[in-house]
C-alpha cells in the first residue's frame, strides 16, 4: 500500500490517495485537489468522505463528474455535502452511498471500514484500509477535533473516544489535518481529553 498525502486550501486539509495493487481510493478531496487527484492516479475507484465539513468534501462533486466515481459519505453527515449549512459557496456533491455506522466494503478486493466516531460531526469516521486509519477530524496528532460547532456533541466524542481507548491493537493513523501518528501514541493525550469535554 501506498499512501499519497497533500494538504488543500486555507485549512490544509489533507487529501489522500490510497494506492493498492494499481487501484487507488480518495479520501476527502478539498478545496483545490482536483488537479493534484488527477495527476496522481490511472484507475481510482471511489471517493471517501470520513465527514461532511467543506474543507474535506469541496472537490465531490467535479471530481465525481470528471472521473466518473461514486461518493461515499456517512450518511448522518449528507446533509452538509447538499445544503453547505456553512455557505462558503461549495458546489453541492451528492452521495452515491450513504454509509452505516462501522459498514465495511470491498473495492475490487480493497477491504474498507468506516468506523463511526461520532462527535466532531454527526456522522464523523474514520477510515480503515489495511493497518492504516484516515481519522478526517476525529484525532489529531496531540489533539481531536473540535465538538463546539454547529452540528457537534461533546457527549458523543466523549462515547467516541472511550470506543478507540477499547482497540487493544497499535495502528497508523493519517489526520484530516497535520502530521500523522499512532494510536498508542495518541491514547495519554485522549485519556486527557476526556477530561475537559
């Protein structure tokens, strides 16, 4: 597995293209990836959305189009893919699958789970591929993503993060923003969070 990272927009979001046996996946195209997407596959498979915040979701829709891929989104968060609740003037993408809490598919032999970590947003996941986990806005490096904004739950992040503290086994993991890290790197600092939230 090859793992292809590049931060988009004002947010520096990260984009990633997940390469396996010359298939790829994309996981959340930002402000800005269409290009960067194009030029660095041959034979995508589908887009992944860990949530539906702008940053992570505003190429859907011209990279569905031009690479003719499906979307698949977490189905508690579709809403902000078709309404830009946060109107920043994103063109509205619509999910071809609406994704279960935990549901876990096969892209051409490419086994996926979108794990539901609720809290950041309704429908907030993190994605699993191999040893690999793309946690978009659930956990940082040394930090988790933000439960104070319209659409968020303290109360849930709370549920999500003693769900991870559970998995005994140590993987990767890619942040929607910033450096990558390990689980067991992270578990003191999410013990902490769960003190202030």
């Amino acid at each position: 597995m090859e793992i292809l990272k590049q931060p988009m927009g004002d947010y520096q979001t990260n984009c990633y293209i997940v390469k396996i046996n010359n298939k790829e996946l994309i996981i959340d195209p930002g402000v800005g990836a269409t290009l960067w997407v194009k030029q660095n596959v041959s034979n995508p498979l589908a887009i992944l959305n860990t949530h539906g915040h702008f940053d992570h979701v505003w190429s859907n829709a011209q990279l569905s189009k031009e690479l003719d891929l499906k979307i698949y989104c977490p189905k508690d968060d579709n809403f902000m893919l078709e309404k830009d609740p946060y109107s920043f003037g994103m063109t509205p993408s619509y999910a071809d699958i609406l994704v279960e809490p935990d549901q876990e598919f096969d892209f051409d032999g490419i086994k996926v789970k979108f794990h539901h970590f609720a809290g950041h947003t309704p429908g907030c996941s993190a994605i699993q591929i191999e040893d690999a986990l793309f946690s978009g806005d659930f956990i940082f490096q040394n930090s988790i993503g933000r439960c104070d904004f319209p659409f968020s739950n303290p109360s849930d992040m709370k549920k999500s993060i003693n769900k991870i503290l559970k998995w005994e086994k140590n993987i990767r993991i890619y942040p929607g923003h910033g450096s990558n890290t390990s689980l067991f790197q992270e578990k003191d600092s999410l013990k902490n969070w769960l003190n202030y939230l």
